[in-house]
C-alpha cells in the first residue's frame, strides 16, 4: 500500500508515523513544498515548542478550542494529551508542564521536538521529498494521482496536513474536490486601542480582569497586559479566537468593557470599600486601593473619573465613589484594528468539518483521502491546543480506516 502525505508539519509527520505504526509494511512518502520541514513546530512557544497542555479531560480539553472542540471530544476520546506525553516519552522525549498548563520538552528546546520525528521517519524508512508542490490531485479507481511539477505518482491512500492558509486561494485545489470550505481568519491577535491614554501604562498586568464585547455574548477573564500599542494577555487573546468570526464581520472595530475586579456588582465593590474604610479613612486616596490592582493602574482609572489622588478618603463625596466604582466594573475603550500575535499566527477556517468523519478522518466527500491538522476549520486558543489538535487528527488518519 502507498500513502502520500501532503505536508511537512507536525500533523503531516505525526500520520506518517501513525501510518507506519498501524500498517508496517506501507510505503510513505512526506510530500513538503517549501524547504522548510517542522516550520511551526521551530518557532511555536519561542522557540520551545508548547507541544501540549496539562488537561487530561477530554470533555475539559475540547472547550479550549473556539472551533472543532464538539468534533474533537470524540477524537480525544481515541487519542489525548496524555497518550501525546505518551507517545513522546517512549521515543526518549520528556514533556513538563508549566504553571500555566503549557507542556514544554524539559530541554526548553523545540528542535528536540524537530529531531524525534525526524529520526522516528528515518528510523520507518519514511521518504521526505522537500521543496515538492503538489500542482493537482487527480481521483483514481484505486487511490489518487498526485501531479508534482514535471512528473506524477500514483497512491492508494492520501492524508492532507497542509496547514491553515490565510488566503481562500489556498484551498481552490480542494474545492475542486467537492470540499466545502470556511473562509480562513485570523483567530490570535491583541487589539490595538490608538485613541487612549491607556497606553502610558504599557508593560502593566493586571491579573484578573473580565474583558466583555460591547454588543455579543462574549466575554472572558484573566490578565489583561497594556501593550504600547493597546491590550494584549490571555483574556483579550482567548477573546481574539472566541470572537474570530464576529470581530472580523465588525471589520475589527468594536467596544470593549471592562471589569478590572472581575468583582460581580457594585454592592460587593462598596462592600469591600466599606470594610477597609476603617483603616484608611485620614489617608490619600492614591495610596490606600481596597482591592488588588497595581498603583499605576489605580491612579490612572482615579485621574480618569477626575478624583483628585492627594485627597483623602474622607472627602470622597458619594457621586465620585459611584463614579469610582463606575469605572473600576465597567470601564469602556475603543478598539481600531487588531496586531497578529507574536509568532503564534493562528487562523480559523478550513475543511468544513461536517465533510469529515472524526472516526476515522476519512472525506465524506472523497474515499481515501483523510485530512489532518489545521487545514480543517480546528483551531484552539494557543499553540499547545493547536499541537494537540494535530497529533490527535494525525494519529486517527494515520490507522487509514474507512
């Protein structure tokens, strides 16, 4: 049996060497277009490699991904974190998993990462052919015939691993096929906010916010990080992929409120200002904040509601305590435009997955052909969820079932 995998990514090794696993004596060849092979797996988590997360729940696992988390639980069901610690553990490849969640190789190194596979595909006489596009894919009785630039060959089985793309353009030769495709979006970026004083406080964190989109459902909490050229950190990026398709129809121009407590209502903020009040009734506002929030953000959103820093708590009249609290639950910022983050370019979008069986990665459209990886419309909240989206479709289509 010959099987062509199209791509050279993490998907793409990881069901070459499913393949090779589950049926020993196939022959496989690794088709990549660039000369490039890994090129994610090189950069993702700086350099090294965020190859999974410590979520060993299925069901928990699958909500990390704002699109394909329903199709997915049933895959991690088959193949999940765990059996990627798994997998790499008994090639020699120790995984740590970080406060955060994220697992790293212990060397901190991704071409740790980049030498098991390759020597796993040397090892199962794997052939890699780089810089070799597939121009067309032709469907045959008994397989398909993949046309490369000046010759053909044919195959009996083919997984496609080719990653997302950002142009529609990307995914003609598949359409051809009869695939339904969602068009690609960016699904990771910061929001840039031009018109706002906010950004004198770049480098600040503040822990734990509540970021909600004026005019959806969505919101999310968690640090926010003020950026020079806006807001970035896990609750916006989390907003970023949940909000993909929403924020892009808004053409990326939209309100965001936001609650630098995360403290439900108004009554447990006055509460709380009440119960500290004893200690700090003779002292400047600007140095007595009841609540966890770094000094530099306190006596900002202060200066914002115009309450003067040097008075002291006493003076504080009950309009400007309201306007206090106001700000402090539902303080509100322009977003203009978006800034693609760091190394980690995600997209939404891709293969329908109502034309994919999850049991198998087997094309409802096209018999033998299977698709891996985040050329379906899969994608999750950071790179690691991204990783093990793909060792998980990889390992389904590299057991070639129909």
């Amino acid at each position: 049996m010959r099987v062509a995998i199209i791509g050279g990514g993490a998907a793409g090794f990881f069901s070459a060497l499913s393949v090779k696993e589950h049926h020993p004596n196939s022959k496989v060849t690794i088709f990549e277009k660039s000369n490039k092979l890994l090129s994610k797996v090189k950069v993702s988590g700086g350099g090294r490699c965020n190859v999974t997360n410590a979520c060993f729940s299925p069901s928990q696992l699958s909500k990390s991904y704002p699109r394909g988390g329903k199709h997915l639980k049933k895959a991690f069901s088959v193949f999940q974190t765990k059996d990627t610690v798994e997998w790499f553990s008994r090639r020699g490849v120790k995984l740590k998993a970080e406060e955060d969640g994220r697992m790293f190789p212990t060397t901190d190194n991704s071409q740790t990462i980049i030498d098991c596979f390759l020597k796993e595909a040397s090892q199962k006489n794997i052939k890699i052919l780089e810089q070799s596009p597939i121009r067309k894919i032709v469907p045959e009785k008994e397989g398909y015939t993949l046309h490369l630039e000046g010759t053909s060959e044919h195959f009996n089985k083919v997984i496609i691993a080719t990653g997302g793309s950002p142009k529609m353009s990307g995914f003609y030769w598949l359409q051809q096929l009869g695939h339904s495709i969602s068009p690609p979006l960016p699904s990771l970026f910061t929001f840039n906010i031009p018109n706002d004083q906010v950004k004198i406080l770049m480098g600040l964190v503040v822990e734990n916010a509540t970021v909600r989109i004026q005019g959806t459902k969505l919101s999310h909490s968690g640090p926010v990080l003020i950026t020079h050229w806006g807001m970035s950190g896990p609750a916006i990026l989390k907003l970023s992929a949940w909000g993909a398709r929403e924020l892009a129809e808004n053409n990326y121009n939209f309100n965001i409120q936001i609650n630098w407590l995360s403290i439900k209502s108004d009554e447990d903020a006055n509460e709380i200002i009440d119960n500290e009040l004893r200690h700090m009734r003779k002292k400047k506002i600007m140095n007595a904040c009841p609540f966890k929030l770094p000094n530099r953000m306190w006596k900002f959103l202060l200066e914002k509601v115009g309450i003067n820093p040097d008075s002291v708590w006493l003076e504080l009249s009950k309009k400007n305590r309201n306007k206090l609290l106001n700000i402090l639950l539902n303080d509100i910022y322009e977003v203009k435009g978006k800034t693609t983050f760091k190394e980690e370019f995600v997209t939404c979008g891709g293969i329908k997955l109502s034309d994919i069986s999850f049991t198998s990665m087997e094309s409802r459209v096209c018999k033998n052909l299977y698709f891996a990886g985040e050329v379906l419309d899969i994608d999750g909240i950071t790179g690691g969820f991204n990783f093990q989206g793909a060792w998980t479709t990889g390992y389904i289509a590299g057991k070639l079932q129909s």
